[in-house]
C-alpha cells in the first residue's frame, strides 16, 4: 500500500512537470524541465509495469537531450547593429515589449529617443536584445534599457556583448557601464555579467571594461 502511493506520487510530480514545461517560452528551461518531466515518468513506469508508459517517456527523453545538444553544439552567429535613436523599427520593437520591459526595468519608462547608443544585438540575424544609453565625456555609458528577448534569455547574449565585445565600447571612448537596479531577474543579470553595486548608490551597478 505504501509503494502504490510513492508510485502515485512520482506520477503526480512527473505530470506537474510536464505540464510546467508546455508554459514555458524559453526553449532551453522547456526542454530541460521535460526532459526531467518524461524521465520521471519513465521510472513512474517502470515502477507500476508499464513498458508503454516507460518506453513512450524514455524515448521523450531521447529526444529533449538531441535537441538540447543541438542548441548548445550549433555555433551561433552573433552581431551588434548599431541604429538610429529616431529609427522607425526600434520604436516598434520598444512597443512590442513594453509591458514585459515594465516588468524587468520599470524604471525604463520610455526613455530612449535622443539617446547616444542604440543597438540591436542579432543572433542567427534575429534581433534578440536591444541596448540603449547615454554616453558622458568622462567615459561612463549610462544604460536606460537592457533588454532581451523571451525565447533567448540563457546569457549568452550579455556574455557576447560584456565580456566578448569590450572593445566596441572602449571604440567609443566607454571605459565604465553603469545599470539602473530592476526586478530581481534583472539584477542576477547585471550580476551573472560581472556588474557590482556602486559605492554610495543603493540602485546603481556598474560595470568596469
């Protein structure tokens, strides 16, 4: 009796986590929490007898770890686009996002026209992240919006923008970044790219190139 409810249990979790993966939008968690949802409804079967139930998920499995080797063995292409603060498509595309930009940096605010930076950043050519900033003569940009895309949040953008490309910064005459605090999200974000809190300013990260 007490193995048919540990049983029943595993069936719940295995169910629970499937169904959470179909209502994700990142691609990467969708796969990887599936691919633990379909394993634990392997083992769900192989504890009751079931060969279908096993054989069916295990193959679900399979399939989650191809597709995730895909993702991350496929070299990406990226590239930084640089447009014009009054460019008709970075209006557009601000519009789109604007309810979901509210949620990761509400202190954004539709500040971007007369900004001095404005830049898409491009992956396999898909604008998936969008940077906009002032500049100082002192050598800070100071950043109004970070903002990346829901199906390309994994880092890999701010990693390539941070840490690869420094030198289309230092270009500009940028020797420091500094980011405005947002949601919780946003700033394990600034953290995971190496941005430290400001001395003397609590909502304030800054990044040193």
């Amino acid at each position: 009796m007490e193995n048919a409810i540990i049983y029943e249990v595993i069936g719940y979790v295995a169910s629970v986590l499937v169904a959470v993966s179909l209502m994700m939008s990142n691609i990467i968690r969708l796969r990887v929490v599936n691919l633990i949802g379909a394993a634990t409804f392997s083992l769900y079967g192989m504890l009751i007898g079931s060969v279908p139930v096993a054989a069916m998920n295990g193959f679900i499995v399979l399939i989650n770890i191809y597709y995730l080797a895909q993702i991350f063995g496929n070299r990406e292409y990226f590239k930084i686009l640089e447009v014009d603060p009054g460019s008709a498509y970075l209006e557009e595309f601000l519009n789109f996002y604007q309810d979901q930009i509210k949620t990761f940096q509400p202190g954004f605010e539709g500040r971007w026209k007369g900004a001095d930076l404005n830049i898409f950043i491009l992956r396999d050519m898909v604008p998936a992240g969008v940077l906009i900033g002032h500049m100082t003569k002192t050598g800070s940009l100071s950043v109004n919006l970070d903002f990346v895309t829901p199906n390309y949040r994994d880092f890999k953008i701010g990693h390539y923008l941070f840490k690869e490309n420094t030198e289309f910064f230092r270009e500009k005459g940028i020797e420091r970044v500094k980011s405005s605090s947002g949601s919780k999200k946003h700033n394990e974000y600034l953290a995971e790219m190496g941005f430290e809190k400001s001395e003397g300013e609590e909502n304030e990260y800054m990044l040193h190139l």
